[in-house]
C-alpha cells in the first residue's frame, strides 16, 4: 500500500516541478554555496534535485519512506546530480546537533506522529544562527480555496477529483490551526519565529 501511494503521489507531484524549482531558487538565493541543507520528508525528491542543480550545496533528504527514498535516489541519479537520500524518522533524526545550515520540511509536518519532537530535533540538528522553512497546509483554508489550488496543478479530470477528496476528508483533518502551531514551537526553544499565511497554507520561518 505504502508504494502505491508513493508512486501515485510522485506522479502527481511531478507536474508541479516549476513550484520546486521556485523553491529551490528561492532557497538558494538565501543560503552561502556550500551550505548544508536538509529537506525534512522529501518523498519524491524533486526540491532537493532542483536545488542540486544551482550549486554545489550538501543536500541530505530523510524520509521515513523507503519507497520514497528508492524513487528519490533513483531520480537523482537519472537527472545527474548528488544528493543524500536516506531512510529516518523526523522526529529521531540520524544526524549529530549542529549540522545544517537550512532546512526545509514542505507539506509534511502535519504527517507527523509526533510533532513537538519533529521540531526538536530540526532545532538540534540545525547550527547555531542556522534557519529552517515549514511550508504546510492551514486547518482553515477554505474548500473554495483548495479546489481553486487544485484546479491550478495540471492534473487530469479524475486525479483532480481524487486530490480534492483527498484533500477534503484527510489533509485538512491533519492539518494544524496557526494557535496550534504557534503553541507547538514555543515547546521547541527555537530563537525566533515568524508565521505568515500564504493561500491555503503557512510559511513558518525558524531561527536557532
């Protein structure tokens, strides 16, 4: 089941390449060139191949997905660039404190079993002065403003009637509500913090 989904998510998430290659632009303008950075469940891998291709940064993707860490390596490699995919849990990383530079965790954190810890240990991982972006969904955003959203993907007819529906009876129930988040992080230590809405999501920036 669990490749299933995967396969039918990378399909559906690599019509939306041009958003990751925004992304990574944007990431790239803000981090030195020889930065380390993390993508916190990449699935996929499509941010960090798109970043991988403007510099020569050390990018590590963990993913809980072993599926997902197989179609990303497989990608990487298809597309001629370095990138570290490994198998882990947000919230036990595998990594010594201090390592990154940046990291990036983008619609996933509301996945997470244990989400208080995720963002501990995005802390812990990240060096001193390091910044992490969390790019997710809002418990409050409107059907009207997905369906819009998903209008916008380029998929087909049926994909966009199941994305809605997923959309409608799983991720906004996992979604978190800008309270919730904000009550999540000051458990988390980090030193400063800035939540902006942004259409039928947040951007949250941290800073160690």
């Amino acid at each position: 089941m669990e490749g299933m989904v995967a396969k039918w998510y990378t399909t559906n998430t690599g019509k939306s390449l041009d958003e990751f290659a925004k992304l990574a632009r944007r990431v790239a303008g803000q981090v030195a060139p020889s930065a380390r950075v993390l993508d916190v469940a990449p699935g996929p891998g499509y941010f960090c191949i798109e970043l991988a291709k403007l510099g020569d940064y050390s990018i590590t993707g963990l993913d809980i997905s072993h599926t997902f860490v197989n179609i990303a390596n497989k990608k990487a490699v298809e597309a001629g660039v370095r990138v570290d995919f490994r198998q882990g849990s947000a919230s036990s990383m595998p990594f010594a404190d201090d390592t990154f530079d940046f990291l990036v965790c983008r619609a996933a954190f509301k996945n997470f079993g244990q989400p208080v810890q995720a963002l501990k240990e995005m802390r812990r991982v990240l060096k001193p002065g390091g910044r992490g972006l969390i790019i997710d969904l809002r418990k409050d955003a409107s059907m009207e403003s997905i369906n819009h959203e998903v209008d916008g993907m380029g998929l087909s007819p049926i994909n966009k009637l199941f994305t809605k529906l997923t959309f409608r009876t799983m991720l906004l129930h996992s979604a978190y509500t800008e309270e919730q988040f904000r009550y999540m992080l000051s458990q988390a230590s980090f030193g400063s913090v800035d939540i902006r809405v942004e259409g039928i999501g947040f951007e949250i920036s941290m800073t160690k």
